[in-house]
C-alpha cells in the first residue's frame, strides 16, 4: 500500500469514515493506516499495488464464505435482470417471500420485518416491543433493559441499550437510557466459580431488578453467548435458560440480538439454539447477505404479530424505509441460506474451527495472554498488561504482515471467512503472533504494509 496512492488521498478528502477519528489517517505514519482495497477474493482483501490481507475480522464480521462468492454473485446478476427494487408498502415480490419464509423455518419465527442495518434492527424491535404492550393495554411497560457491556448499534434508540461509554456518552442528552444488569461474562468468575456460575449470579441480579420494575420494562436485549463489542465477553447458555424463564415469569420480552453471533458464527446456526430456547423477537443482520448487501430482519413470534392486527392503522407497526425488504439483498440472503444447505457449513466450520484453535495455540500460550476462548468460529485472547494503544499498534502491525486484525481494547479476536484453509490459517496464526511480538516489543511497522501476491 502505497501511503500517495490517489485513492487514499481522495478518500481523505472526500469520504467521512465510520467510528474514526479522521485526524489518525492523516499523518504520514497514521496509527491506522488507510488502506484502498481494488478487489476481494475469498479470504483476501487486495489493494492496487498488489498487495493482499487476510481478512480475518471478515469485513465487520459480515462476511461468511469468502469475498466474491460465485454462488451469491449469480444469484444478484439474476436478480438483477428481473427486479432491482420496488417498495414493500403496497408491493411485495418473490425474494423477500422466500427468505421470510425460510428464516421463519429456521428459527419458529414468523412475519419477518426488514430493515438496512443491526442499528436498525434494534430501532425496529425495541419500538415494536413498546408498541405491542401498548396495544395490549399496558403502555407503562416502555422501559428497556441492557446488558452490562451490551452493543446493539449507534442510532439513538440502540445506543440506549448499548453500554458502550465512547459510542453514547456524546450523545447522552439525545437517549432515553436503559437499566443495565450485570453480564454473565465467564471471565468475571470469582474464587473456583465456572462459567456456569457466574451465568446464574447474572441471572439472580435480573430476576431481582424484574420483581421491582417488571411493570415498566417491555424488554430485555441480549446478545446470545458473545458479547462482541465488549471484548467478546463469551457465557454460558444457562444464562439465556434462566432469562427466558424469568422474562416468561414478568411478561417481559426477550430480544435477542443475534446480529454478530447468527449464521453459523459459533458453531450453531443462532446461537440462541445451544440454550434451547426461543425469543419474543430475533434481530439479524450482518451475515445475512453472506456480507456483501446491506439487509437486517427482525422476526417475532405470533403473539406479538397479533398485537398490531387491527383495523385502526395507529394499531399497525408504524416503521418504514425505502428500501425495506430490497430484492437484490434479500436474493444474496437466499443464496447465503443455499450454501449453508449445499455445503454443510455448519459440520465443516466445526473442523474448521478445531483446526484453527490448534494453529492458534502458539498465540493462546503466548505468557501475556490471558482467558484464550473460543466459541465456534470467533476466538479471542485477552494481553496482559497491554499499553494503551495497543489495539491500534497492534492493527498496524497485523496489517505489515498481511492480516486484517482489529483488537477490541487490549482484546486481540479472530472471526475468520468460514472457507478459510489450511495453508490461509497458517499465515493467520504466523502473522497474529508476530504482530502481537512486535508489539510488545515495540518494534516499528511498516509504512506499506501487506503481502506481495507472488
């Protein structure tokens, strides 16, 4: 990567970057280097000098079965040729049928609402949980409840359930801020606990908030098994048991928020489905285009489908966008949802899985990582004593290596394409602990960073 290259520097002067401060790409040994990527392909990202990286945070976790799937991109050439958009008020079309129909298969959900984002997703069950008391004749019950450490997205319903300080403390005086309770992560286990019991510690902590404020809370946000923005904090499926029974117990809705975790991420289709347990509503988003259109779903049960169904429109769900139900997206979601079938993904990310944790070992048992875990195909470490840059010291030396590696705090993870191989995770676990090394030995990066394709 070239740091002149022309499309670096238009981009600086043209294009407002997401949750970046635009002043640390400016510099000439920026600490976050930006990078003009001119194609994908699988595992890699390639830039125009021919440089590769090894996505391997897969593009914001979006991205399942490789960059330019030939599978996904003959679906939407198809699509294309028929159909590019109409709007679903009034209008419906065969694509958005058809995934409705199929998620609602997969998961006992049904009438699936669509939006652009997982922000979104949040807006729209956070919004259709109020509603759906409301129209019930309970409309106290407007209150959210959030997980320690939670991250449902940016937009102002989302950031009241987010427990995030840098992504909501700026925006204080816009949210309507939810109570939080304390997180089931395993890694807060205390005096010859197991993860079990600090599931369980989590849950009495709810059920004790839910028996004084059940009356005005319409729900509970959870992520199921991983907290991922909080440094993939990882527990254990009791919690999600003891939950749902105890929102059962105080008629209120669980909303789990399966945006990051679903599709196959840890080693089930949704994560929800290791606990055995089935949500009020079911937010999704991120791989469900297989990462590469903009597509988020929120499924319901029936009841609360039936709360809105009336004759008086105020009754009805009162949330749009043009772009709601997109053909095009919904069309990659179903070829997504094809090639889970077709390949077997799932017992295939379980190999894949167990060999990754093996080429990774070095990492895990590097002597200043703490809590290695993993669940399914996301694995993380915790770096003892990590500077406080280190998550941008780190990125920039994973990228002089070829690999796209992001830490989280002083939280180094892995999210991997499922179709990553063999020789494409030795190079993963070669360039994350030598980035790792370098970094806390201080060692200088290269400027131009990246792998040279021979």
């Amino acid at each position: 990567m070239s740091l002149n290259d022309p499309w670096r520097q238009r981009s600086l002067a043209a294009v407002w970057h997401p949750c970046t401060q635009m002043k640390q790409h400016q510099r000439a040994l920026a600490p976050q280097p930006l990078v003009p990527i001119a194609r994908a392909e699988g595992v890699w990202l390639h830039d125009h000098d021919g440089r590769r990286y090894l996505d391997a945070i897969s593009s914001w976790w979006v991205n399942l079965f490789g960059h330019n799937h030939p599978a996904i991109r003959a679906a939407l050439c198809d699509q294309l040729d028929r159909l590019d958009h109409v709007m679903l008020a009034g209008f419906t079309h065969a694509p958005v049928v058809e995934l409705s129909e199929r998620l609602g298969a997969l998961t006992g959900l049904g009438h699936a609402f669509y939006g652009s984002d997982g922000a979104s997703a949040t807006e729209i069950a956070l919004k259709m949980s109020a509603h759906c008391w409301r129209n019930r004749g309970l409309p106290g019950k407007n209150r959210f409840i959030g997980v320690s450490g939670g991250y449902h997205g940016e937009t102002v319903g989302a950031l009241a359930v987010t427990d995030i300080p840098l992504f909501r403390e700026a925006y204080a005086p816009l949210i309507r801020l939810a109570a939080t309770v304390p997180s089931p992560d395993g890694r807060l286990a205390e005096g010859g606990e197991t993860p079990e019991d600090v599931a369980e510690r989590a849950a009495a902590a709810l059920g004790d908030w839910l028996s004084a404020h059940h009356a005005e809370t319409a729900a509970l946000i959870v992520e199921p098994l991983v907290q991922c923005a909080a440094g993939m904090a990882m527990h254990h499926p009791r919690y999600l048991q003891r939950v749902r029974a105890l929102c059962d117990h105080y008629r209120v809705h669980l909303v789990l928020d399966e945006i990051a975790v679903g599709f196959g991420r840890t080693g089930s289709l949704f994560a929800h489905q290791q606990a055995g347990i089935r949500p009020d509503f079911l937010c999704l988003s991120k791989g469900l285009t297989g990462g590469t259109l903009p597509l988020s779903a929120v499924l319901c049960t029936d009841e609360v489908y039936e709360a809105f169904y009336d004759d008086q429109t105020v009754r009805g769900f009162l949330h749009s966008h043009s772009y709601t139900g997109n053909p095009l997206a919904c069309r990659a979601a179903l070829a997504t949802l094809d090639l889970f079938e077709q390949t077997d993904a799932l017992a295939l990310n379980r190999r894949t899985a167990k060999r990754l944790a093996q080429q990774l070992q070095p990492l895990t048992d590097h002597p200043r990582v703490r809590h290695a875990r993993q669940a399914g195909m996301i694995f993380a470490w915790d770096v003892q004593d990590a500077p406080a840059d280190f998550a941008q010291r780190y990125a920039r030396q994973a990228l002089a290596r070829g690999v796209v590696l992001r830490p989280i705090g002083a939280t180094l993870y892995c999210m991997p394409p499922y179709v990553i191989t063999e020789e494409e995770g030795d190079w993963l676990a070669r360039g994350a602990l030598a980035a790792l090394q370098a970094t806390l030995d201080e060692v200088p990066a290269d400027p131009c960073p990246g792998a040279v394709v021979p």
